[in-house]
C-alpha cells in the first residue's frame, strides 16, 4: 500500500521548505523531501539580503549569520561606500534556514524526508505517484499525492522529463569560500556588504565578501554564461577571482578554509516558465524567481511559495485547478522588473568597460541616498532614481544650450 499526501513537495530549498511550512500550516497532508542527507551537503548560497524578509518571511535570529550596516562596491579604480550606523541586512546561515523551514513543517504535522532524491513520475487518474531513490542504499520508495510541487530550483526536474522540453535559459554560475581570519581582518569587514564590479575584481558578474559569525567571511565570485563579442580574453575563474579577492584585497594576516561551495542559476528570460501542468506546480528558481541583476532569490523564492500556496490550497478545498491564475498573479508583479533587471545585468556584466561601470557607480553615489540606492538594488524602485537622472540630464542640457559648462 503506497503512503498518500496531498502535497509532496520536491526540494528543501528556501522555495519547497516555506511551500510545506505553509501547507502544514494549514492542516494539509505534507511530505517534504531533499536529495541530501543534510542541509550542511549543499550550504551553497551567500544569503545576503535586507532586513525586511525577516519579518515578511518570520525567520528567526537563530538562522542569522550576521548583520551588516554598510554598502561598498569596490570597481577597478575606486570603490563607492554607502554608511550608516542602522543595521540595513542580514547574512543568512543558509543550511540553518533550510533546517528552520523542515523542523517547522514537522511541528506542524508534516512529514520530511532527507536524502531522496526523486527520479520519475506518473499522473493517474486521482493523483500522482511518485518515485524516490534513497541515496544511502539505492532503494525505490514510491509515495502518491494529490498535487506535487516542483522546488528542484535551477535542474527544475519534476515538472520535465526532457531538458529539451524546458525553455531556453541564462546559465549563471558563482563559487564561494567559507573563511575564518583573525579578529583584527574580521573587525575591518564585520559590518559592510563588499561588491565587486569591473575587470579587476570579477568577471562578466561580480564578486563579494560578505560577513558572517565571528571572523568568518564568505568570499566568492559569480558570472553569468553569456558569450560576449569582445569576452575578456583572460584565463579568470570564479575560483582563481575568489582566490584573488581574499590574497590582494582582504589580504588577512592568516586564514582557514572551512567550506567551498558553489552553485548554480537558470533564468528564463522573460519567466517563460510552466508554472503548473498535469498535478505539478512549480515554485523558486524551478519558475526563474531569481533576480537576473543580482541574483537575489531566497525571498523572491519564499514569495513564490507563499502565492502558490494560495492556489494549492484552494486546490485541495474544492477541486478547482485554478493554476493558471499563479502564473499571471506573479508575472503581473514581477515580469517588468525582472526584464530590466535583465537589460542591467547584460549591459553592467557583459557591455560596460571599467571606465562606463565607474561613471555609472560615481552617479548613483553622488545623486541616491542610501536608501534609495537600497531600495534601487533590493526593492527594484527605480522611480526616485530614474527622476534624478532626468534632472541631472535637463540641467546638463541647458548648461549646454546657453554656452557654459556643467
Ligand atoms: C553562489 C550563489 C550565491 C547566492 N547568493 C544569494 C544571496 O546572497 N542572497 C539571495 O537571496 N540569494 C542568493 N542566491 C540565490 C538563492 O540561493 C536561490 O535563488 C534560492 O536558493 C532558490 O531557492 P529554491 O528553493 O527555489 O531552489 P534551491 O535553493 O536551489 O533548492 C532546490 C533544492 O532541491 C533539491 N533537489 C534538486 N533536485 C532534486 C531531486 N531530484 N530530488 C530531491 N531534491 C532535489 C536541491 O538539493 C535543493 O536543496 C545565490 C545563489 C548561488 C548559486
């Protein structure tokens, strides 16, 4: 006799794990699974953000790796720093929010399952059967539900069977080292977020130190797999500029390695994604959640989960398949945003020499407030900004047009 749910949920990232929190939550039947044995496996994303999915999302302080104050973007000549003496964000521990969201579901009556990883499904006529490999000794476990939700992220593998079935996506990839230096290097870099932007420093991406617990530091470099015209011809890595960022920049007197990891990302342009076919819904980067700028996507997974939710529920309540309304809800919210941000991100990481990254840096330090560069960068609210380079522009232009110069 094969256990029934209403709900499996497929993946124990930010997505699945808020996707089965919420149904629990709401006394549906839930099994949560993840491919790993445990979230330490697969630590592999930066977790930084602001303050407010803290609250949006109620994350507890025991998941918070740190808090951070400043904002610096270091390009190749100079480097832009936004202060404040306001806690701004957050650094997350991210196995520990993952931990969070299963013993959550748990708490709640729901069922998880570690170290499966699922591997085929079959739609019958009153649900769908799903099999599971258990990673520690290869056996099959079969397990039914009324609807499964696909939270595999970027592999986005139960709602295809193919790859050739899936749009055509932007690859983007980043590595980061987990460090441990002396109090002194910690002390310089506890409180700032550090982007890195430019040839210098990083490549078709950016790089970034982010704090952690005492004296530990995450390091890393992204990149986004576009072929540019004119591509840097140089042999850099996302490792050998991870590598780079800690021995010339932090240069610590000495450190640790205590973890490398890495991961990936893959965006639809556009969000061309299939947010629901045949009893499975997909939520996370599985339906391209993830911001193409600057790849921030714990929330925006969260988000996901929490909308779809919606549409689960009313699913399991009355029968009624009303999934293609998710799919408008978020492109509604969403879409517009997510396609500027793909338009920066192409001219930023792959058009813009070092000299435009810079000119671009100068003008929004010298014209945002911090908070408006925040809510420009986290909350994608380009009005105040896209206002003051109107000003700046019609004043340069009468400058212009009576003789003198700006
Ligand atoms: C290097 C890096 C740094 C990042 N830094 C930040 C950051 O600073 N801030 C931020 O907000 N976002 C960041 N992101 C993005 C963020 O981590 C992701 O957008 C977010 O984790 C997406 O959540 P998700 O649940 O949709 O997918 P994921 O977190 O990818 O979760 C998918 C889960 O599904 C599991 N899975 C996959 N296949 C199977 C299978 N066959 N069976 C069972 N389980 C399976 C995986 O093991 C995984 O646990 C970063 C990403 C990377 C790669």
């Amino acid at each position: 006799m094969i256990e029934t749910f209403d709900v499996i949920v497929v993946g124990g990232g930010p997505a699945g794990g808020q996707t089965a929190r919420n149904l629990s939550k709401l006394g549906h039947k839930v099994l949560l699974t993840e491919r790993y044995e445990s979230f330490a496996d697969n630590n592999f994303s930066s977790a930084g953000m602001t303050l407010v999915p803290l609250d949006e999302f109620k994350i507890p302080q025991s998941v918070i790796g740190s808090y951070w104050k400043n904002l610096k973007i270091q390009c190749t000549k100079d480097e832009y720093a936004w202060t404040s003496d306001q806690n701004k964000g957050v650094v997350l521990d991210f196995g520990k929010l993952r931990q969070f969201l299963a013993d959550e579901v748990k708490v709640n009556g729901g069922k998880v399952l570690m170290g499966h990883r699922y591997v085929k499904k079959k739609v019958i006529q009153d649900g769908i059967i799903i099999d599971f490999v258990n990673s520690a000794n290869q056996k099959t476990v079969q397990y039914k539900a009324k609807l499964v939700v696909d939270a595999t992220g970027p592999v986005r593998k139960v709602m295809y069977n193919n790859k050739d079935d899936q749009p055509q996506m932007v690859l983007g990839s980043g590595l980061e080292y987990l460090i441990k230096v002396d109090q002194e290097t910690y002390n310089k870099y506890k409180d700032n977020l550090i982007f890195f932007l430019g040839h210098k420093w990083a490549l078709q991406g950016y790089s970034w130190i982010f704090p952690m617990e005492n004296k530990i530091l995450k390091v890393g470099a992204g990149k986004v797999h576009i072929k540019a015209k004119d591509q840097d011809k140089t042999n850099k890595t996302t490792k050998k500029l991870t590598e780079k960022v800690i021995d010339e920049y932090i240069k610590p007197i000495d450190y640790e390695i205590l973890d490398v990891h890495g991961g990936t990302l893959k965006y639809s342009p556009s969000i061309k994604d299939t947010f629901y076919k045949d009893r499975v819904v997909a939520v996370g980067d599985a339906i391209s959640t993830v911001n193409p700028l600057g790849g921030e996507g714990i929330r925006y997974a969260m988000q996901s989960a929490n909308l779809a939710c919606e549409y689960i529920d009313s699913f399991l309540k009355t029968n009624q398949n009303t999934f293609d309304k998710y799919r408008k809800a978020w492109r509604k919210k969403n879409l517009l945003k997510w396609q500027i941000c793909e338009l920066s991100s192409k001219r930023v990481y792959i058009k813009y020499t070092d000299e435009q990254i810079e000119n671009r840096m100068k003008f929004y330090h010298d014209n945002a407030s911090y908070d408006e560069f925040l809510n420009m960068l986290f909350h994608f609210k380009f009005r105040k900004i896209g206002l003051r380079i109107i000003q700046v522009f019609k004043t340069k232009l009468s400058y212009k047009l009576s003789g003198k110069t700006f």
